[in-house]
DNA sequence: CTTTCTCTAAAGTGCACTGTGGCCAGTGC
C-alpha cells in the first residue's frame, strides 16, 4: 500500500468519525495522523512495514498498530467496519458549503438521503425545509451549494494537473517515434483552472503514437483511439485528448489547439487579409492574386508572417496581444529566473510543517537570496497564530540564524490579520520592528462591498503595511471571492505605494490575472509570493510566474525580482519613495 | 487518539457568522 492510499484511508476514518459523533479529539488525531504520514520525510511505508513507527510525534499506538496493518496487509479491518456503515455517496456531502457531519448525519437519519442527487431531489420536493435545524433559507443555500457545485464538475485547476501533464509529456517525447512534443489548450496558456488537456506531437508513425498513448499509466478509460487522435479519462477524471500530425503541420496545430478561441478568430482575420486562410494544418492562399505563402518551420513563423512579433502563449486571450504585437509593443515577460527571492512563507511557529532552517535551506536550494518568513498572527487562531512575544522572539531567531547564513538572508515578518474595522492585529511598534508586513483578510468574509473595500483601504494606508496578501480570498473552485472593489483598491494600492501579492498557492492564483495589467499602468507592484507551508510548496513560484506572465507583467513590475542588497534598501524606503 | 507539567487520568484551538427557533448549534477559518 502506498503512502498515499494510507493517507486517504487516514483521512476516511476522520470523515466517518464525525458523521458517529465520535470524540472530537480522536478525530483530530486521525487527522493530524494523515498529515504526519503524508509529510513524513523518510520511507514510512517501509517503516510501517517493519513496525518500526516509535517515536513519531502524531503517532501513537493504535495509529502505529493501523499503519503497519495496512502496510502488511493492504488493508484495514476496522477501516472497513467503519464505511459499511454508511453509503458511499454520503461522501460528496462534505464537499458542499454549509454541510458539515452534523447536518449530514441527521439528513442520512432521518431523511434517508445518500448522495448529493438525492439531496437535490429532496430540496427540489420542498423536503428540507422543516426538518429540526434546517429552513427554507438552509434549503436555498443548499440547492445553491450543489448548483456550484455541479459548474465546477469537471473543472481542475492548474496546479492540480501540472504533474500528471508533465509526465505524459515526459513519456511521449521518450517515444523513438516523437519528433516534437507540446501541450496546447488552456494549460498552455496558463488559465488558473482548466478543463482538458490537449497533447500534439510530430510524428511521421501517427497510429503508433495514438496506440502508445492509450497504455500510459494512470488512464481510466479510453474515449475515442483512431489514427491520428485518442482521448482519455485519466484517474482523476481528467480528459485528455491527443492529436498526432506530421513535422510539417505542427506548428499550424500547436498554434490552433493552443488557443484561446477569441485569439484564432482574430489571427485568421488577420490572415485573411493577406489572401491566406490559416487553419490547424496550414496556410492555403484564398485566390490567385493571394500573396505566396510563408515558410512556417516553428510558431514564431507563423506570427512573423502575419506581420505580428511572436505572442507568448500565456497573452492569447484577444485583451490587446495583437495590437500590440502589431506595433511591437507587447512586454517583455517575467521568467522564473528572473526571481531572486519571495515573501509570504510559513513555518511550524503557525501552521506550517517546517522550521525557519528547513524553510531557509529549501529556499537556498532553489537559488534563492531571500526568504520572507510571514507567520499568521494571533487573531487567526485556527492557524495558531502569533502573539506578539512569539512574534518578537521569532524576529530574534531570524537574526541570529542570518548571521551563519552566507549570501543568503531570512526576513522577518508577519502575515497580519486585517481586523474588521480594517485596523491591524498588530500596533504600529511591533511592525515597525520587522522588516516587511503581509496584510491579509482571513474573517468576516460577508461585509458589503463598501465595508470590505474600505476595511482593506484602511489597512494599505498604514505606512508598515508592505504588501497585501491573497486580495479577494478566493480558493479556486471552492469558494468564491468575497465582495470587494478590485479597481479601488489598485488606484490605492498605487497611491500609498502598497505592493499587491500574487498569491501562488493553486487553490487562490489571486489577484486575478485579468487585473494585473491595469495594476501594472497605474504603476503598482506586485510581489509573487508561494504562500508555502512546507518546503515543497516553494515550487508553488512556478505557477505564480505563469500567471504574472498572463497578467502582462515584466520583471521590473515584481519585487522579488530584485537581488537581496537592491530590496534591502528598498525596504528600508519609506512606502512614498518606493 | 495522543500527549504529558504523567505514571492514571485529564487536557487537548477560539471566535464570528448564519440560521433557526426562541437564545443556541453548526460551520468555517
């Protein structure tokens, strides 16, 4: 069994705990379970094979006792007895807001439901409303739950098919009878969430490439396998469609499956008045009195032609890319190299999993000069947030740890919570005592527009507010941003010279992408930042690169481009100067 | 279920918000 699956099985047991009104601590400790196994740092399934899980702190003896059952025997007993109490589809329950194992036990109890479908049904047939707890009002906002919850039914951002996508690519370009390899569609063009994947690759052995794709790992079921295009479902649901074209054409199919549809349409307009017709396959001249055709060897030959410098994929939205590729004014793009460090990390002081030293030493591996260290602070309890002596001394142990750090640099901060009133959690003597302050809103999500454009304004005026976390709070998916003028705030953010985040966390990639152009004319900066909670999530910058890039942003608009002596001084500017 | 200021038993995350039902319970951060 794989660390994975005991994960799954770990987490399961919490779920059904919750739905038997079992001690809530228990529960927690299945949890806490799931995570010390997930971010184990060494073979802890050969560890729980052995029986050897002594010591580990989250792991005591019934928790050893279940992982070395599962490790040996692929299973777990009581696991088992624990689902065959309940219907599977009570699951997806969980996955609607407002519905918690409370609620779910007594619509299983005494309702009979099962499944979100019968959920609906009930709703629909007026059966909710009127049961003890729940009311018309909970009945509207769970026919709402579900509706959000059937528009995101096959949608998947892009953080969560990177991986899978970056391993087919991998096995196809391995293929003795791949010439060229791309991924096109939406995950090329870096949108937060996508709903498909669409593999090309050059080949002149199309049926074998089509073939070989269909026995890749980790497929599902296979839609439609012919000659020169196969589509699959992956595991996680996921469509994936293939198309196999010759060298010559590959450039034609790169450019028309990279999209986005409103681009193509442009492209061809454009192409049309040269007399050319542009499709997947080619250019063909429409009448005789047509110019000759271009020679296309790659994609930039194919922009060239139409007289436009070459579009990076991630502008293809039809926002103004042509225009400005029509008079050579389209930005130079920020790359993941250009970044030099990052603000906004966690570490086990709240609620991540690494220590300052395994957060540095992470960071330093990834060629980084700098580390923002910016820990919740203690109105986001749920997050373990600090108070200001664990504040301070954290400052301390930054500063001395920094003095064994060669060419490299941890900064303190602090992730604040903005409060209510827009007031921060903490006063102005603390901040000023750190090098950088992430202002964030983590509560009281429901205010009006104008309150909570106001509650955020307030905050930026404040002369230690450095940047502004994750702007609309959104999880991608999940939760929708809450109400807040996003103009407003960027005229500002550009006044009191407060730098915007660009969260790269997969589940938020806030703010928006589509907003970033604007920000970046009015002059204000941006700071991509992985929000990360244990080293891995470092990684995250890639991500947040790709959509700065989407967002028309250069590496003279993002901070953490600046090289640690350069954003040393800068933050010692005062917010007006900067 | 785990940890511990323990040795057998107790403690272990607090608050805002929403909706329901009559002032509290469930959910989510």
């Amino acid at each position: 069994m794989s660390r994975e699956e005991m994960v799954t099985i770990l987490e399961e047991i919490a779920l059904l705990l919750e739905l038997k009104d079992e001690n809530p601590f228990k529960i927690k400790a299945y949890r806490s379970g799931a995570e010390t196994v997930r971010s184990f740092p060494d073979d802890i399934v050969a560890l729980a094979t052995a029986n050897q899980l002594t010591g580990i702190k989250g792991i005591g003896e019934a928790l050893r006792d279940k992982l070395h059952e599962m490790a040996t025997t692929g299973k777990l007993a009581f696991h088992e007895n624990l689902r065959a109490e309940f219907p599977a589809g009570l699951f997806e329950l969980f996955e609607l807001q407002g519905l918690g194992a409370k609620k779910i036990k007594i619509l299983h109890r005494d309702l009979g439901l099962c499944s979100v479908a019968d959920l609906k049904q009930a709703c629909l047939e007026n059966r909710i409303a009127g049961t003890p707890g729940f009311g018309a009002k909970t009945q509207n906002n769970l026919l709402e739950a579900i509706a959000h919850r059937e528009s995101h039914a096959g949608i998947f951002r892009l953080g969560n098919v990177a991986h899978v996508v970056e391993d087919m690519l991998d096995q196809l370009r391995n293929h003795p009878d791949t010439l060229r390899v791309a991924v096109c569609g939406s995950y090329r063009r870096a949108k937060e969430t996508v709903h498909d994947i669409d593999l090309l690759v050059a080949t002149s052995q199309p049926t074998e490439i089509t073939s070989f794709f269909t026995t890749l790992p980790g497929i599902q079921k296979i839609l439609a396998h012919g000659e020169t295009k196969a589509s699959v479902i992956l595991d996680n649901g996921l469509q994936c469609d293939l198309r196999a074209v010759s060298n010559a054409q590959f450039p034609f199919a790169l450019q028309y499956f990279s999209g986005s549809k409103e681009h193509n349409v442009a492209l061809r307009q454009l192409s049309l008045r040269k007399g050319w017709s542009l499709n997947e396959y080619d250019f063909t001249r429409v009448n005789d009195d047509a110019a000759p055709l271009p020679v296309v060897h790659d994609e930039k030959d194919i922009y060239e032609a139409l007289g436009l410098s070459f579009i990076e994929p991630e502008l293809r939205e039809n926002m103004g890319e042509i225009e400005a590729a029509q008079h050579g004014k389209l930005p130079r793009l920020i790359d993941i190299s250009n970044l030099r460090g990052t603000f906004h990390n966690h570490t086990t002081a709240s609620d991540g999993k690494n220590s300052l030293e395994e957060m540095a030493a992470a960071a330093q591996e990834l060629g980084l000069q700098y580390l923002g260290i910016a820990d919740h602070s203690k109105s986001s309890f749920q997050a373990n947030g600090l108070h200001e002596d664990r504040l301070l001394q954290q400052c301390a142990n930054i500063r001395a740890l920094n003095e064994s750090l060669d060419g490299f640099r941890l900064l303190a901060g602090s992730e604040v919570d903005i409060l209510k009133d827009g007031t921060l959690d903490f006063s102005d003597d603390i901040l000023a005592q750190l090098d950088y302050c992430v202002a964030s809103v983590h509560n009281a999500f429901t205010l009006s527009e104008d309150d909570m454009t106001r509650r955020i304004i307030r905050a930026m005026e404040n002369e230690h507010v450095t940047m502004l976390g994750h702007l609309t709070g959104r999880l991608l998916l999940k939760r929708e941003a809450y109400s807040v003028n996003i103009a407003k705030i960027i005229d500002c953010a550009a006044e009191t010279r407060t730098v915007i985040e660009l969260n790269c966390n997969p589940m938020r990639l806030d703010m928006d992408w589509r907003w970033w152009h604007r920000a970046r004319d009015k002059g204000v900066l941006c700071s991509i930042n992985p929000d990360a909670h244990k080293t891995e999530q470092l990684q995250f910058l890639h991500f947040g690169v790709r959509l700065a890039r989407k967002g028309w942003l250069r590496r003279e608009d993002v901070i953490n481009t600046l090289s640690l002596e350069k954003i040393t001084e800068w933050l010692k500017l005062p917010k007006e100067k900067r």
